[in-house]
C-alpha cells in the first residue's frame, strides 16, 4: 500500500474531528448542572479548539500520530498558562513560576470539587479545572475517533463525562444536554459509517494508524476498561469530603479531606433552600448547632482541622468532659433527625454527655468537641443530651490566663501579618481580663465600624482575603468575620478556633427546622474552669444571630467605637487594586448581585452566533463530500465558518483572545485548505470516474507547483510530464509509474476512454516518488503555494 491515504483517511483529517470536537462540547454541556451560568462554556470551547486545531494542523503536514496527541496536550498546557497564570514565558509557555502558580490555582480547584455544593460558582479555579478536564477528554476523542479510527469507543470516553456531575448534582442534568449529547454522538456515529460505506465500497485496505491501535474489538475493550477505572478514579470525589483511611474516600497523611469554608460558602449560595434537620427539644433556645471546630491557622490556607481526629472514645458511650469542664451542669434532652444531611459529622449542642441512637463507627473527639464517622453516612434520628448551661460575665472575667488544660494548638499564631498583630493590640488596648479583649474583638465588626454582611463575597480564607477583609472591604460573610476575629484573638494571645455548623432555624410545628441557609461559622474562645466559651461577631440581619447572656446582660459592656486608620501601619490603607489583590475576589458594595468574574446566569449572544455557525458550518461539509461540483465553493465557505466559529467562541472570554486565536487559525486555514483538495482529489482518483484522470493530474500539478516547479498553461501532458521528472529528480520508480499516469490522462481525454486499472496504483507511486526526491519544507507544507498562488492546470 502506498503513503498516500484513502476516502476514510479523508475524512479522519477533515469531516471526523471537526465532528468529534462537536460531540465533546455538547458532551460538556452535562457541567451544566454543577457550574453556575454558562461562562465555563466558553472556556470549555476554546479548550476544544486548540486541541482540535492542533490535531487538524498537524495532520495536514502529516505528522505522526504519537507526535499529534503530545502536540495537543502542550498546546493544552500554553492555553492553560495563558488564561490562569501571569507568569509564563511569553506569556503562554511554562516555567518553575508559572508552574507554581498554576498549582496553587489547582489545589483551589480540588477544593470546590470536594466541597463545593452544586451549582458552584464559576470562579478562577473551577474554570481552570474545566479548561483542564474538557481539553484531555478532546484530546483523547479526538484520538479515538480519528488516529484509531474507533468513534464508537468515545461513548465510553463522554459517557464519563455525564457521570460526574451526575455523582455530584442534587438534582437531575439538564435534558436539553442530553439531547445535544446524544445527536452529536449519532451524527459522529453516522459521519463514521457513511465513510465505511464508501471504504468498502471502493474496497480500499484500512489506514496504517487504524490497524497500529488493534483490532476494533481490543479498542472497544480497553476503552472500556479505562471509562470504568475514571469513573471509579473521578466518583470517589464527593461533595462531604472524607476522611483518611476510610472507604469513602478523603486525604491522605491523616488530614481531613473536606474543606469546611468551600462547603458552608456553596451552602449558602445555593439557590434552592433544603431542609437539613429537625430538632426537637431546644424549645427556644437559639443556640447554635456544632458540626465541627478548626483548631488550626495557616496562613496561606485559612483555619483548617486537626491533622488527625482520635477514634480512642466511641460516640454512643458515656462522653467524658472536655476541656474547663466539671462535668455538671443540668442535662437537657434534644432529638436530631437529619433529613437531607449525610455528612462525616453527627452535629451536637452545648456539652454532649451522651448519644443514644448513634450508629456504630462513630467517635467523639474531647478536644475539639465534635462527633464523626471516617466515612460519610446518612444518620437515622439520634437524642444527645446536653449540657446547655452557661457562664456569667462576672465567671468569665475571674477565670485567668491557665491554659494548660488545652492543646497549645489553640495559642498558635505564627504567620499572622504584622499589620493584623497591630489591629488586634489596638483593639484590645485597655482591656485587663480575657473576657473583655474577646468582648471588644467581638464588638469591632459592628456595623458602626463599617462591616457589612453578604453571602456572596468570593474571597477565601487566605492571608490576602484577610487584610482585604479588614483593612478595606470589610464585606463578608460569616466565613470572613470568623476567621477574623479568631484570628485577631490568637494575635492578642487569647486561645481560639472556629467552629462550623447552623443557626438555630425556625419553628415548625413541635419541631426547629434547619436548611442550607442556615449554615454558619462562629468563634469559640477557651476560659480557665468554663470551657469554650461562643462569641459571635457575624451581623446577621435576619435576627438568626445568638447573642450570649454574657455578652448582652453585661452592665460594663459598651458600644464599639471605631478604629483609627492612622493606628494601622500604612500598607493596610493601600488602595483595593492592589497588584496582589485577585479580581475574582472582590464584590461591589453597592450592587451585591454584581460579582466580577462570576456568571450572571445568561447566556451570552456570541454562544448562539457560535451554534448557528458550527451548524452552518457541518452543512457546508457535508455538500462539500457528497456534490463534488460544488466542492470550490463549499471549501472557502467552510473555512470562513470554522474561523468565525472560533471567533465567537474566544470572544465570550474577551476579544483580544478572540483576535489572537483568528490570526492563528487563519494561518493553518491554507494547510487545511490544501489538505482537503488534497484528499478529495484522492477519493476521485480510487472512483474510476470519467474525473479520475483529471482529478489525478491536477494533483500532481499541484503537487509539482508547491514544491516550487515553473509549470506553464501551454505545456501538453507530456512536456509538463517531463519537466515535473526533471526538475523534482524522480527516481526510476516514479518515472515509470508517471508515464502510466500520463497515458491514462491522455488516453481519458483524447481517447475517450474513462475507466485505467492501472491509474490510481500509479498515481499513488508518483506522490510517494516526489516525496522521496522532493520532500516539502515547512513553509510549504503550512503555506502551500497550490493556495496561496493557485495556478489553472490545462484540462
């Protein structure tokens, strides 16, 4: 068989990855039902068409198939550098810097996948992570369905694709992505047995690259094998987190896996408000449901949990005391039952003395106060009887600085900011006893001091989302104003930790009921001889707020005055466009819904210009391949609507990454071109048509114009054919298949016959002969000359 390739190779450079691209879009589309708004779409598309772009490319200048998909993944790899990094060299290629920022925006993107509560907001790094996720699945249809020639085993390939925000969604996808996915796939499935049609009818023998990869049935076969391991691999993350050594997933190393702010903040964002729990027994009490405490402050991090919870002490036992605690108080009996919560944590009230009800494989942890499984487990209705007694101001004034009953873990403020340091001193300047530093930490974040509450801040808990959070913005929600205060108490040398759980909810019937917007992050400060002691500095304006008997029934307490800004070293007045400050961090103070960086929910218009294009444009392709007389139409009109297609596409991202990706199209569009004509001529060629022999010494022509030969109009057949062997050096091989060629031509347009045996073997030796003698260099390849200066070959 010779190099030149067969009707199913012209369409597997053409028609098949365009289509394939088509299908792996639609197939993203599923991402719908976990990602907020459809920005991540247009991130998603640009991801799709540098892989396929790149495949395309590649191709035309017959590059070999290990070299394509490596090709992909690093023109993946510079589109990833260039949307989510600053520090790439030219700004597209990586280094150690890029690299390193790139990772950082990689760990935050695991975080909302472990955490986040669908739909999760389309910030930096969810982006990134689609950009990331879509391209490698491209990149692996793109290889399925073009160099193996199996476009079958891609179902397995997008089926994974489904499966994942299937495993994460609450509710179902949306039909209509079901319905985009399904087509697509039919028509690459329909695309596939059209070529096989015409393959077996014109019984060529199958294309190098396909018999490379195996026989259909091993193709099928590994395929499968790998869609089941992602798909074990990509469910086992969940939206709970999980703990190291347990089944159901988590960290390693002895960390907890979940990411406690990531997963309070998609509560509370989420639109639709789902019932959690229902708890009878508090009667009126609005005290706060604990889930867990995080004891721990990293600076580039936020408050994070323990490295390893103790499983020594069994929940549905006697619960010994914790720390400061004597072990009375007047028990009151509270039933839980959770109704949409399944969770690693069994939530609990004030002091738990005992669990009744509470499953096996659950333990309490003493010190932090919590109650957990290792895996995530729905809870049947559970009683915890309580210690919900409290002290006075006067008992938390007496109670001293002996901290010794608790891990030091809760004193720990290293790598707190010099400038936070100074805000908490001055804070709390004056005060004598620990009580009231707490009290006036607490009272700082009133809204007299210019703190304003609003769930949706997009900032985290970092060292930078801090000082934004205090020095400047002062907009936040609980995550923010928890964090702070915990924070500003450990810089004051009072022990802290933040604790994650819910509001009190509202009454219904003989029951509290307590739903995702009842999330909430409070402060937990340890006194001498009374324990962890709430203090809450959040300013809810619902009235779900616990105001403590010791912070409102204090006589000496008073109002908050406000803190001078000339007190705090002058980096914190800095202005909030800051160089070090993320836009994708920030919210308006005056419009709350207007959020840079995330999406509004609706559909931009340059998506519908796209889908109307890509439409037009698979038309296009389609009279192109079945009405040959209208193939110099079709083509320029195919290539216009592939670059608009990209064009529209790159614009919902911005325009100078629209302009940058139409001046890069446009300079594989002659390659592409070329390729085209290239193989088209080639399936005329293998017809036996009355075109063949037209078809096949146009081909050659051009073939001979870009490698450079002075071709005139007034040469006959022969005089052309001597000069092409002459100036290309043909060796003796392709002489003699071309002087077959050269009497099939002659023979077919002064002879009137119609139908050589002979011509496509030779035809195909002529090429492969001009390859040989006269390989074409680069710029021929990208910028064939048949394209760029087409000339009028005789006949």
């Amino acid at each position: 068989m010779s190099e030149q390739t067969t009707p199913q190779a012209q369409w597997s450079v053409t028609v098949t990855p365009v289509i394939a691209a088509i299908t792996t879009l639609c197939a993203s589309s599923a991402l719908a039902g976990v990602i907020d708004g459809m920005r991540w779409l247009g991130y998603a598309g640009i991801a799709v068409i540098v892989v396929t772009a790149t495949g395309l490319a590649l191709r035309a200048i017959r590059t070999p198939t290990l070299v394509v998909g490596l090709a992909q993944m690093v023109a993946l790899l510079f589109l990833v550098v260039a949307l989510f990094t600053n520090s790439g060299i030219l700004g597209v290629i990586p280094g150690p810097k890029a690299f390193a920022e790139l990772g950082e925006v990689l760990r935050k993107s695991v975080d909302a996948v472990q955490t986040g509560v669908p739909p999760v907001p389309a910030s930096t790094p969810m982006l990134c992570l689609v950009v990331i996720a879509i391209g490698l699945v491209a990149v692996l249809v793109d290889t399925l369905a073009v160099s193996a020639g199996a476009p079958a085993a891609c179902g397995l390939v997008l089926l994974c694709v489904y499966a994942v925000p299937a495993s994460l969604a609450d509710e179902l996808l949306p039909w209509w992505s079901f319905v985009l996915g399904a087509t697509s796939f039919a028509l690459l499935l329909a695309v596939d047995g059209a070529h096989r049609h015409q393959q077996w009818r014109n019984r060529p023998a199958l294309p190098d690259t396909a018999a490379a990869f195996g026989s259909p049935t091993t193709m099928v076969s590994s395929a499968l094998v790998l869609g089941l391991l992602a798909g074990v691999v990509v469910t086992g993350i969940g939206t709970v987190g999980g703990l190291p050594g347990g089944s159901g997933g988590g960290g390693g190393g002895g960390g907890l896996a979940l990411k406690p702010f990531t997963a309070l903040r998609g509560m509370l964002d989420q639109g639709t408000n789902v019932e959690l729990f229902r708890v009878r027994g508090l009667g009126n009490e609005g005290r706060y449901l604990r889930a867990m405490t995080l004891p721990r402050y990293d600076r580039n991090g936020g408050w994070t949990a323990a490295d390893a919870l103790p499983d020594d002490i069994p929940a549905d036992s006697d619960l010994p005391p914790a720390p400061g605690d004597d072990g009375g108080g007047t028990i009151t009996r509270i039933s839980i039952e959770p109704i949409n919560s399944q969770d690693l944590w069994a939530p609990v009230y004030g002091i738990p003395r005992k669990l009744r009800d509470i499953p096996k494989g659950m333990f309490y942890d003493q010190s932090g106060g919590m109650v957990y499984s290792r895996n995530s487990r729905k809870l049947p209705t559970y009683v915890e009887e309580a210690d919900m007694s409290q002290p006075t101001a006067a008992d938390l004034r007496l109670a001293g600085y002996d901290f010794g009953e608790i891990d030091p873990v809760y004193l720990a403020g290293d790598g707190i900011d010099p400038e936070v340091v100074a805000l908490a001193k001055q804070i709390t300047d004056g005060k004598t006893t620990m009580f009231d530093k707490a009290l006036a930490l607490q009272k700082h974040f009133e809204r007299s001091n210019g703190f304003d509450y609003k769930t949706k801040t997009g900032t985290s808990s970092d060292e930078d989302a801090l000082k934004e959070f205090l020095f400047r913005s002062k907009i936040g929600y609980c995550e923010q104003y928890a964090s702070a205060m915990a924070i500003l108490a450990r810089a004051a040398g009072i022990p802290s930790r933040v604790a994650i759980g819910y509001t009190a909810g509202f009454q219904s019937g003989d029951y509290r009921s307590i739903t995702t917007q009842d999330a909430h992050a409070w402060v937990e400060v340890f006194f001498p001889a009374q324990g962890w002691v709430t203090f809450d500095p959040t300013p809810l304006s619902d009235g779900r707020t616990y105001e403590a008997p010791y912070t409102t029934s204090d006589p000496n307490t008073e109002t908050s005055t406000p803190v001078s800004e000339s007190a705090v070293p002058s980096e914190s007045a800095a202005p909030s466009t800051s160089a070090q400050q993320n836009p994708d961090d920030q919210t308006d103070p005056g419009n709350e819904a207007a959020i840079p960086g995330e999406s509004t929910g609706s559909i931009p218009w340059q998506l519908f210009a796209a889908l109307i294009c890509a439409l037009l444009l698979v038309a296009a392709m389609a009279v192109a391949h079945f009405r040959r007389d209208l193939l110099k139409f079709a083509v320029p009109v195919v290539a216009a609507l592939g670059t608009l297609t990209v064009f529209f596409l790159a614009s919902i991202l911005s325009w100078w990454l629209a302009v940058l990706v139409l001046v890069l199209v446009a300079a594989i569009v002659p390659a592409m071109v070329r390729e085209w004509w290239r193989h088209d001529r080639r399936h005329a060629v293998l017809a036996g048509s009355p075109a063949s022999a037209s078809a096949a010494w146009t081909e050659l022509m051009a073939e001979s114009w870009d490698r450079g030969a002075s071709l005139s109009d007034a040469d006959t057949v022969r005089t052309a054919a001597r000069r092409m062997s002459r100036e290309h050096n043909l060796d003796e091989g392709g002489k003699q298949a071309l002087r077959t060629v050269v009497s099939s031509v002659e023979r077919s347009w002064y002879g009137g016959r119609t139908e050589d045996p002979a011509l496509a073997q030779a035809f195909d030796e002529v090429v492969s002969g001009l390859r040989r003698t006269a390989p074409l260099p680069w710029k021929a390849r990208l910028l064939p000359r048949s394209v760029v200066q087409p000339r009028r070959t005789k006949r």
